[in-house]
C-alpha cells in the first residue's frame, strides 16, 4: 500500500498550521509592541544525547513530579515524536499531581526547533525494514522524509543507553514503565511488544499505523504471544483511536490528491478495523494467558484531534494501581 493519503494529509495541515502566523509575531494594544521571552514548560527540562547506536542525536524532555518518589522509584512514561507529544503528557501528568499521582515523562525527540523536521526524522526510527519505498512521502512539506527500518536500533537506543542514562538522573521505578506512541509511533509500540514483551510494564498504541508495509508488524504477533504466557511480569496492553479515523472526506483537503483518491486510501488503511481488530485478537488471548488488554475509540476524534484524549488515557491506564 503506498503512503496513506492520512499521513500526507495531517503533515499538510501541520505545515499550514506552523506557516499560518509567526511565533514570535509581538503583541500590540495601546501600550505598543510588549517585550516576549520564550514559554519555558514547568517542571521540565531537556537535554541532547548521541546514540552509539543509531548514529543519531536525539533531544530528551523530561518532567519530573512535584510529589516525592515513592520508595521503589517513580513510575516512568517514554513518549515517542517528543517534540510534539511531551508538552502534552508533561501538563497533563502535572495535573494528575494534584491527585497524588505521579511519573516522571521522558519524551524522545530530536534537536529542532523546525516544527516540520521532527516529521520528518521520525520516519527512520519509527518504522521497520521494508524495501516498499512507495511507503514514504515524495511531495513537499515530507519530500525529504528519511526511509525507514531503524526501529530496532531506535529501541536498542531507548532500552540501552536513553534508560539508563535518565535512571542515573531521578529515581525511576524498574518494574513500572511505560511506553506510548501516536500513529507511526504506534506501530513502533506495537514492534517493541511484539519482539520485546518485557522491556516495558505497559504498551499504549494510539492510533497504530498497523496498515504499513502491508500490516507487517503483525508477523510477530503469534511469537508474543506465547513469550506473554512465560513472562516475568504482567504485561498490560491499551489500543486507542479516533472513531472517526476512517470516515471518508466530504470536500478535498490541502494538496493535489482527488477527494475520491483520498477516500479510497483512508478507507484501505482501516485505522478503527484494524486497532479494534487487533485488540480483540490480543483480548481473547489475553483472557487465557493473563496479560491485560484495552480497547479504547474516542467517538468524536479523528487522526489528529484523539492525541490529548489518548495521552491522558495512556497516563491513567499507565498510573493505575
């Protein structure tokens, strides 16, 4: 299947969004332009770490709550697309504080102050080996979108060096993590719990791209299960998606594809089918091997509108007792 007229679709409307009005354009009123400063975010810091691995540099966020660290550490929440997600998780994990909840949030992304480029960076950690080069963008604001396959040394970059580097800084809780990732950061969940069930506690795919490269990520579902029933530890799944993610378009959005063209594209990709599809499969199994497995579609979201609603389900479905 080649690249889903989804993805060209949001990347268009973030374009325009970030093209639409000057970040630093000054406030005016009577008193004339006022001086500004940048937003600093609370509670959070970054910092830039270079893989061995991966040969890539990758910028972390990382807030840490105000509430102390219980006794075994705080529960710890790696969040993929970093760059967009963390401001999202880190504010809504600030709330949670004032209920005496708490995690410390680790987004991973990449040193950029070009909203666009971490759209395109992503595609080489996100997604698996393929040699369908069709899978990728060719026309502008992506065209210069990096190919795939890196997923593997992007987990290897979290699980050997991002963790413990992060561990060595605040007192993180081993045997409470979690791991969460949005569209093509779905599928990368889903890759790391299919061949590497135990590196994390839980599992939350928002939206998974489980349609790419002809839904291979699948191919490693019958081997997770059966490593699910021997593991050390319970192994809890949460699947989200907009309810609306596969309702067809009534007018042509930005770009050059026919309005029928981006139908047929949205409804090959079988966002909700394929998200609910698979819950279920991994809920019956479940069921017998005790694993915990979620199913959650937001009813009046779509691709781009669920990511507040999913990163708040993930943080309470991840700080559950």
């Amino acid at each position: 299947m080649k690249f889903t007229a989804l993805m060209a679709i949001t990347a268009l409307w973030l374009a325009q969004g970030a093209d639409a009005a000057p970040a630093t354009a000054p406030a005016t009123g009577a008193a004339g332009a006022r001086a500004q400063s940048p937003v600093s975010l609370f509670g959070a810091t970054q910092f830039d770490l270079t893989s061995k691995i991966s040969g890539r540099t990758y910028r972390i966020f990382v807030y840490k709550p105000l509430i102390p660290a219980p006794p075994s550490g705080y529960p710890a929440v790696f969040v993929t697309d970093g760059n967009g997600m963390f401001p999202l998780a880190a504010a809504q994990t600030a709330l949670l504080g004032l209920a005496g909840k708490g995690a410390v949030v680790v987004g991973i992304g990449y040193p950029s102050d070009d909203f666009m480029k971490p759209m395109m960076l992503r595609y080489r950690d996100l997604t698996p080996v393929t040699d369908d080069k069709t899978l990728f963008p060719t026309q502008p604001p992506l065209a210069e979108a990096d190919q795939g396959g890196g997923s593997d040394l992007f987990y290897r970059f979290i699980a050997e060096e991002l963790r413990p580097a992060v561990s060595a800084s605040y007192p993180l809780d081993a045997h409470h993590q979690t791991l969460y990732g949005h569209s093509l950061g779905g599928l990368f969940v889903l890759g790391v719990m299919f061949k590497y069930p135990e590196s994390f506690n839980n599992y939350v795919a928002s939206s998974p791209s489980i349609w790419w490269d002809n839904k291979s990520v699948l191919k490693d579902e019958s081997g997770f299960l059966a490593k699910a029933k021997s593991a050390k530890h319970r192994i809890r799944v949460l699947i989200c998606v907009g309810a609306k993610e596969q309702d067809p378009y009534s007018q042509a959005p930005p770009g050059n594809m026919p309005l029928s063209e981006v139908n047929k594209k949205i409804a090959e990709a079988r966002m909700v089918d394929n998200a609910r599809d698979l819950a279920h499969r991994l809920a019956q199994a479940g069921a017998k091997s005790g694993f915990v497995v979620r199913f959650q579609d937001f009813s009046a979201e779509d691709h781009l509108s669920v990511v507040p609603a999913s990163i708040s389900r993930a943080l309470g479905f991840a700080l559950e007792p």
